[in-house]
C-alpha cells in the first residue's frame, strides 16, 4: 500500500442501524476499486470486514473494521461499526478517530433506533457526513419515505445529490444533480438523464445550487448576481455546509449489486474533509491546553482507540495520528501510563490483512503489534514534549452478571482475562462485590456479556460460568438487645474458657461497628478486647439472618470471666461471636436493601407503559418532564427490581429508551418480601451443606 499525506487521507465511520448494509457497502467499495477480486457474503461469512469468529456465527458486526479504500490517490480508512446497540462502544470509539462520517439509511425501513443513537453520537463528535439511502433495489424500497423519516429527525437540512434511477427491482443507477449526467450500475460512466426524470432533476437541482450557495458567503453573491453556479463552485460550497452543518448531502446506492459506487466515492473524495481542513486537535499538555494543527511536523501526539488480543497474532494496538508523523522501529512516550513503549512494525490494516509500512503521516490510522503496556484510550507522544488526548464519554454499563470460573484451573485466570477484555473495551467492567463475594461484570446488554464471555473461551481459554447476580443486602438491627455466651471446653490438660455480657444498640445503616469496652473492675481483662471484637467482626462479614454483611451496630461489652488459666484469646473470641448471634435474633433483625437513583429517558410516546411498569417494580417517581418529544422520569428503584431493567426497556421502547442509575442509599426491606429473601438464602445455604 502507498504512503499518503495528511491532504489525500480520508477518515470515514459508516455507522447505522444494524442490517442497513454497512459491511457489503466496504464490500462493494474494496471490489470496485480492485482491492478484491469477488464480493463476499454476510451470509457466507466471507466478508473482509467481519472476520472475527463470532462475527461469521452471528451473521452481525461485533467489532470495528478499518478497511482503507484506495481511489483517486486518496487512501479513504472506512471504519465499518457495528449497529447493534449493545456495542455502542465500539462505535464510540471509531467516531472518536474519524473526521465524519457515511450514515447508511435502509431504503425500506428509514430511521430505526440505531441509526438515532448512532446520529446522535456524530452531533456529539460535531462530524461532517453523509445521508446514503442503501437497499434501493429491495422490494418496498421508497427513497422520499426514508428521506422523509430522517429529515423529520435531523435538525439540519437534507440535500439530496442525487436521485434514484428507478426504485425496487428497476432501481439502476443515480442521476447525479452537480453533474446532470445518469450513471448506471456502479456507475464509472455518464449518460444523459432520461426524459421522465429530467423535470425531477432539475427541481432537486436548485434546491442543491441554494444549499451550495448557503455554504459560502462569497458563492452566494455569485448565485444572487447569475442566479446558477458552476460545478466546482456547487462542489465548493457544499463543502462549506457539511463543515458549517448547515446542510448534509443525501446519496442512493444498492451496495450489494454493487450501484452507485463511484459517484459515492467521487463524493467523498471531493467533499468530506482530510484531517488538514479541519480545526486543530486538543489536547492537554505540561502548560495547559494546546492546538494540534495536523501536521507531521508537529510534536507527537497519537490516540489508541481499540486494542485486541489474538492467540495466534498477539496483542494488536489500533491508533490515529493527530500530530507528527511515526516510523516503525521507534520508541514512543506512553503519557496515560508514564512509560516508555517501542514500536515494532508499523502497519496498515484491512480487515484481518495487515500491510506493512515504513511510515505513517499525520492524520492517518495504522496498528502496532506487542505493546506490552498501551491499551485504549492512552495517548503516546514524545517525552520531551508530554501529551494528553481527551478520552470521550462512554455509557454507564448497566447489564451486571455474575462471572464464576467453569473449573479450578480457570479461577487463577479470571482475574487477568477479565482485566484484558475490559482494557479493549471500554463499555465493560468488573468488581468483586464483597457483600455477595461474587465478582461482577458489567456490559450493555446480554449479548454483550455474551460475546465477552465467549472471547475469554476463545481468545484466552479461559471457562466463565454466568449467573444473575445477588442484590448486596445488607443486615441490621431495629432496637437493643443484650446476651451473654460462656464458651468452655476441657481437652486433656489444657482447657479453653471464656464468658462475655455484650449489648447491643441499632446506629444507621452507612455506620459499620461502634465497639465498646465498658467492663470495669477487672471481670475480664482488657487484653481480650481485640478477641472479642474479631469475634464480633466475623459474624458481621457472615451476616446472622439470611448471610448478609451486618451494618451499622454498636457493641458494648459489659462484663464476663474469665480462668486464670484456661482463658485464651480464642475462647474469647468464640464467647464474643455467639453473644452477639444471640443478641442479634433479639434485637429485631431486618435487611436493608440499595435504592437507586434512576434516570429514564424514552420517547413521549412509551411514557403511560414505562410509568406502569415502574410501579410494579415499587418505584417512587420524583418527577417527569418532558423535552423535544422525550420524556424523562426520574425515580429512586430498589436495585432488586432493576436487575434485568436493561432488556426490559428496550422491549418497552423498541430500543429507544435509555437510562442512568447511580446508589442513592439503603432502606429497610419491606416485611413480606424479607421472608422471602430469607426462606431463599436458607434453602441455598442447607444445599451447600449437602454438597
């Protein structure tokens, strides 16, 4: 592959609902430029994009692809994304490193739910891009339905460039509105556009020529002095829209019978922007913030977006240029870790191809093999002149599962594998949850941990058992109690013997223990009180009513005996443990639950459904209002109830709606809903003892 400079580099997201077509359009774009000699199949799994296992199993897209396209000697990287919602990160990611970006509408079904999410992600990245009304050739396909469905959705003007030549099963190619010209099939030649669309064309047209002039001050002097523009001036101008987001074009293609592809890349050459138009990158440095102009003379400055690890290739560092330029066989300055990596062998990939090169310039996107420490999100620059590039935002993850090894051997693994797969992505965590010691993962959605936990059986050979997860409860008391426990034992010569008086008081649930020693007179020695206390502490980590962790208690130890010769630390130790399991049964145990703080965003439309919903899962709603046709409910939700809250949205909403939640405090579980939780933690507890 040849090298290319800042000005003839093009980085391009495809994003879109899931199915919109995104994969064969790279298809279609890698086998017109004679990248590949045959188009593959999604069905068939021989795509160049989708080349990861699961991906062919699934017959979806579950990571970012870079496939660059070679064409007028411009090197065009398209980042194909996935558009299912559960892998929102990846598409986060490859929108963080591209300079706009190509929206794939379905010519049948419009705007769906992904292609909103995805949409408004690339107003957040502020990205130029393109409307592509794919699937022409389908049966149903309606170019002015699916125009109609995202102009309603967009806040800024629709342009189309150019319309269908024919639709459904007679759809043939694209009349081209700069050009006049109608270009069939793939379309690398012009011919006039034919009679029955040339007063469409010509319509369309001035509406392109007034968007074009809107886009340039000095082309709208022009346009209100000739009333037209010429070609270049029309292809001028909407580079000034896209840039000012005053206008987006519209395109048509049929990606899998392969129509409507030069005139697209023609498009993309000539007015989406290389990373030199644009305003300069950020980032922080030893003084503050400073401007990156993309310029290979610049000082370093390099992004890790993605990073994979492979069996067979390795670990594999995905990365964008903003600044300066990189050589293979040097080192770099990791600043986000402080250390030093060197750099192997630079490459550009495509697909699951790497092409390897000398040098990368600015603004371009290549992979590096073996850095041991760099993973997605660091910055890599020179040590001289230290660098930060702003890591964007990524959704909460709000799926929790709870992950146990399939077999001994896997347990010293998890930890690691879980560890390396939340380093690649960036919507994945985990923690152990010390009040159920059960260790969580946490994604967007089933599918998600799905996938995650498939890749640590494939890629790390690492078993995950998955289960849902317990609520962390945790145990109190509601009034005092006082008990007493005389713990003796005669084994041979040496006994054991150790009595405690203890009493007991309820303090608020976010307090741990109060210990205090009130014994007087010398009926039990001080000395004994850390014994007593640990005594105290490790039933508080068991929990005496449905094994939970006890909270917020004051212990008071009032008095006891204690053997001038048989008292140990241990006997008092066993003596302070079952005083307070005694007490504790007197002192009106009860759970306390975690209450989230819940925000619900979801169109106007599903409000009556979700409210309801919320009420069967004893939510108190703190308030509603509603703003541009979304309403947002906020409500504080037991943590019991939101469980599995993720799938139950989006089944309520059709995937539109989303939300937030964050721990606001416990409270006490309500009676009838206690017995339950105990009966259940009982039963579990008597089928351990018969393992």
């Amino acid at each position: 592959m040849k090298e290319y400079t800042t000005e003839f580099i093009r980085n391009v997201a495809l994003v879109s609902h899931s199915s919109a077509g995104k994969t064969m359009l790279t298809e279609a774009f890698l086998h017109f430029t004679g990248a590949t000699t045959r188009m593959g199949r999604v069905e068939d799994g021989s795509t160049v994009s989708d080349f990861d296992e699961e991906e062919i199993r699934r017959g979806i897209s579950l990571y970012t692809s870079v496939i660059p396209i070679e064409y007028r000697d411009v090197k065009i990287n398209f980042l194909d994304t996935p558009g299912y919602t559960d892998f929102i990160g990846e598409v986060i990611s490859a929108l963080r490193v591209s300079d706009s970006a190509l929206v794939l509408i379905d010519s049948v079904s419009g705007v769906e739910v992904g292609t909103e999410i995805a949409w408004n992600y690339c107003n957040q990245f502020k990205l130029p891009r393109f409307i592509v009304i794919n699937k022409m050739d389908r049966e149903n396909a309606n170019f002015q339905k699916a125009l109609a469905s995202i102009q309603e959705f967009s806040e800024v003007r629709l342009v189309p460039v150019q319309l269908p030549w024919g639709e459904k099963q007679n759809f043939q190619g694209v009349i081209d509105l700069i050009t006049m010209k109608a270009y069939k099939g793939e379309g690398k030649t012009a011919v006039d556009i034919p009679a029955e669309y040339r007063a469409a064309a010509e319509e369309a047209r001035v509406a392109l020529v007034e968007a074009a002039a809107e886009g340039d001050d000095e082309l709208l002097e022009k346009y209100l002095e000739r009333g037209s523009l010429t070609d270049e001036e029309i292809i001028r101008g909407l580079r000034g829209a896209l840039r000012n987001h005053t206008a987006y074009p519209v395109f048509v293609t049929a990606a899998t019978a392969e129509i409507g592809i030069a005139p697209l890349l023609d498009a993309v050459v000539n007015l989406l922007p290389s990373p030199a138009d644009l305003p300069p990158a950020r980032a922080i440095g030893k003084d503050g913030e400073e401007e990156l102009p993309a310029s290979d003379s610049g000082p370093l400055a390099v992004y890790v977006w993605k990073t994979t690890a492979d069996p067979f290739v390795g670990r594999q560092t995905f990365f964008r240029i903003y600044s300066g330029f990189l050589a293979s066989d040097t080192r770099v300055w990791n600043q986000s870790k402080g250390v030093e990596e060197r750099l192997g062998t630079l490459s550009v990939p495509r697909g699951k191809e790497l092409f390897p090169v000398k040098t990368l310039h600015c603004g371009d996107i290549g992979v590096v093999p073996k850095l041991s420490e760099t993973v997605t999100g660091n910055t890599l620059c020179d040590k001289a002149h230290p660098l930060t590039l702003p890591i964007p935002e990524y959704p909460k993850a709000l799926y929790q599962v709870a992950i146990a090894p399939k077999t001994q051997a896997d347990s010293a693994k998890i930890t690691p594998t879980l560890t390396r797969l939340c380093e690649e992505d960036m919507t994945l965590s985990w923690h152990m949850e010390p009040a159920t010691n059960q260790t969580i993962l946490q994604g967007m959605g089933d599918q998600h941990i799905e996938v995650a936990v498939r890749r640590a059986e494939t890629k790390f050979q690492v078993g995950l058992v998955i289960s849902e997860p317990k609520v962390p409860y945790l145990e109190a008391i509601t009034k005092k109690a006082s008990a007493m426990y005389r713990h003796k034992k005669q084994t041979g010569g040496a006994g054991q013997f150790g009595e405690v008086h203890l009493r007991i008081e309820p303090l608020t649930p976010d307090q741990e223990l109060e210990f205090v020693w009130e014994v007087f007179g010398g009926a039990i020695s001080s000395s004994f009180a850390p014994s007593i206390q640990k005594g105290i502490q490790s039933v508080m980590k068991e929990g005496v009513l449905a094994g939970y962790p006890i909270r917020g208690i004051k212990v008071a130890v009032y008095d006891g005996k204690e053997h001038p010769v048989d008292s140990k630390p241990i006997a008092f130790e066993i003596a302070g443990r079952e005083a307070f399991k005694l007490a504790f049964k007197d002192a009106g145990p009860v759970l306390y639950e975690p209450i989230m703080k819940v925000e619900i965003i979801v169109p106007e439309a599903n409000m009556g459904d979700v409210l309801g919903d919320l009420n069967s899962r004893r939510a108190r709603v703190l308030g509603m209002n509603t703003e541009r046709g979304r309403s947002v409910i906020t409500a504080l939700v037991p943590l019991a109830e939101m469980l599995r809250y993720t799938t139950q949205l989006r089944s309520l909403t059709g995937g539109r709606g989303f939300f937030t939640m964050e721990f606001y405090n416990y409270e006490m579980v309500p009676p009838h809903i206690q017995q339950e939780i105990v009966a259940a933690r009982q039963k579990e507890l008597q089928a351990q003892k018969a393992d």
